[in-house]
C-alpha cells in the first residue's frame, strides 16, 4: 500500500487541507476546530449523563441561532461583512494572537521535526475520524450523492487504509468531501448572523458557532468510543490541528503579523472562504491580504 499525499477534489470544493481543524485561528485554509473536541475532554466524564449534557447543547444551540439569527440580518451587509461586535471581536483577536505565537507556532515548529512520511500518516488519521460526520451533515443537506462518497471514503481508508492512517480512496478517485453543520444550516436557508470571533476558536459567525456545538452533539463516534479511545483521538487531533499550523505557516504569520490589519484582513478572509464553502467552490490560494500598504 502507497501512502501518499492528499489529492485534491477536482471540484475544488472542501479540500482536506481547507476544512483541517486549527486551535487558535481560522485562517482561509483552514476550517475551525471543532469544539466537540473540547467539549470531549471536558465533559466525558460524565459519562451516563453524556446524552443529556449533548442534547442539552443540542437545543441550546438552536435556541440561541433562534435568538440570533434573525436579527443580525440587515441591510448593511450587503458589502459583505456584518460586525456589529467589532470592538470585542478585536480584543479576543490579539489574544487570539497572543496564543498563536506564544504556544501553536512554536509547537509547529518543534512538530516539524518530525518526519513528514509520519505526519502525512497522522493527518490521515484525524481526517478519517471526520468522516463519520461528514456523513451525517451530507445526509442532513438532502445530499446523497456526497453522504455515498463520504461512507464509501471511510469504509476503504478504514479498512485497506489501516485505521486510516493511509488515503486509497483518493486514489481511486473518492476525494475528500467535508462539510459541518454551519454548512448544513445555510443549505436549510439560514443567514450566517454576524461575524464573532471566539477565544481560541478563531473567526466564525452566529450560524456556524451553532454549527460547531451541534456537530459534537451528532458525531456518530462519541456515541462508540471508550473513555480511553477518546483522549487518543483528541491527541491524534492536535496533533493534526499543529501540522496545519505548520503547513500553512507562511500564510497564517502573513496574515496574523505582516497585514496592515490583520483582524479585517482575517475577518475578511473567513467570510470570503466560508462562503465560497456553501457554494461549493472554496478556493484558498487566491486571498490576498487587500489591507497591505
């Protein structure tokens, strides 16, 4: 069995690389890390009381985009960009900052020293523990096209894949199709809301803040895996979320420390990647910061 690099879908739609979870920031080609991962750690002790706790957030979630959503929609935002929380999306930005290069960059770097045969392996890994929810958000999108796809991807790189830690199914031309509850939200017609950012979780938006919760509420794995198995998932995911980090370094430390604005620059960034992601056609290499001098 070859192990070899992802390949990127034809359609250019959701790549591996755009959607890999990121801790700290939500640059354009990264996609966010999911909060279940956090909420994993945090709350999986609770173990009998964990279908409570899911469903709990489950309805908090739909409440609050209840709340929301229908209000952050006004007629300012038809350039684009609604930021009615400017001010304190700013102050958690260069937080935001601050743990970027006090912890996540230099853990890239030292995560570098690795070999890149056995990163490739492991980032394999995380992704195909994505796949269990992609199917479910596909299967929810009335897309059964992609949920066939997605099943299909796990199935193999689970199997012939070794635990996923290799990708035939690109090979044989079964491309990586990731989606998220906030795209499965705007797919049912719900508006984005305003743009947040979030401590540690980066840019987001009212809709795909819910989106984030929710996708830990529906993830078929939580539902089969052991205490133990889940804190070597939340390592193997990390450790994927720091190898994003280092992969795209040259474009994160551009936009986060040599833009003009790196808040506007990022904000504008996301929504533009985000969008381009409902649509089917996101595009990373072409965001160019347009705050430079």
């Amino acid at each position: 069995m070859h192990f070899q690099p992802k390949v990127a879908t034809p359609r250019v739609e959701k790549s591996a690389r755009s959607r890999t979870n990121t801790l700290i920031i939500n640059s354009p080609p990264l996609t966010y890390l999911k909060i279940r991962y956090i909420i994993h750690y945090v709350f999986w002790d609770l173990d009998s009381n964990m279908v409570l706790v899911r469903t709990s957030l489950l309805s908090a979630a739909l409440l609050g985009l209840a709340g929301c959503v229908g209000g952050t929609q006004t007629s300012g935002q038809s350039d684009g960009i609604f930021d009615p929380f400017e001010s304190t999306n700013r102050r958690i930005h260069e937080f935001n900052r601050t743990i970027d290069k006090v912890i996540l960059s230099p853990a890239s770097e030292v995560y570098g020293i690795v070999p890149e045969e056995l990163r490739l392996l492991l980032d394999n890994a995380a992704t195909n523990l994505t796949e269990p929810t992609n199917f479910v958000n596909h299967v929810l999108q009335a897309d059964p096209e992609s949920a066939g796809v997605v099943l299909l991807r796990f199935a193999i790189n689970s199997t012939v894949g070794i635990a996923g830690l290799g990708d035939p199914a690109s090979e044989i031309g079964l491309f990586d199709r990731a989606t998220d509850f906030g795209e499965t939200l705007a797919a049912w017609g719900l508006p984005e809301g305003a743009y947040i950012e979030l401590p540690l979780l980066g840019a987001s938006t009212v809709r795909n803040t819910v989106g984030i919760v929710v996708d830990f509420a529906i993830d078929p794995l939580n539902y089969v895996i052991t205490e133990e198995q889940a804190y070597y998932l939340f390592a193997l995911r990390g450790l994927s979320i720091v190898g994003t980090r280092l992969e795209y370094a040259d474009l994160i430390n551009t936009l986060l420390y040599e833009s003009a604005d790196s808040y506007a620059a990022q904000r504008l960034a996301y929504l533009q990647n985000k969008r381009r992601a409902v649509a089917g056609e996101t595009v990373v290499e072409d965001l160019d910061d347009p705050f430079a001098q």
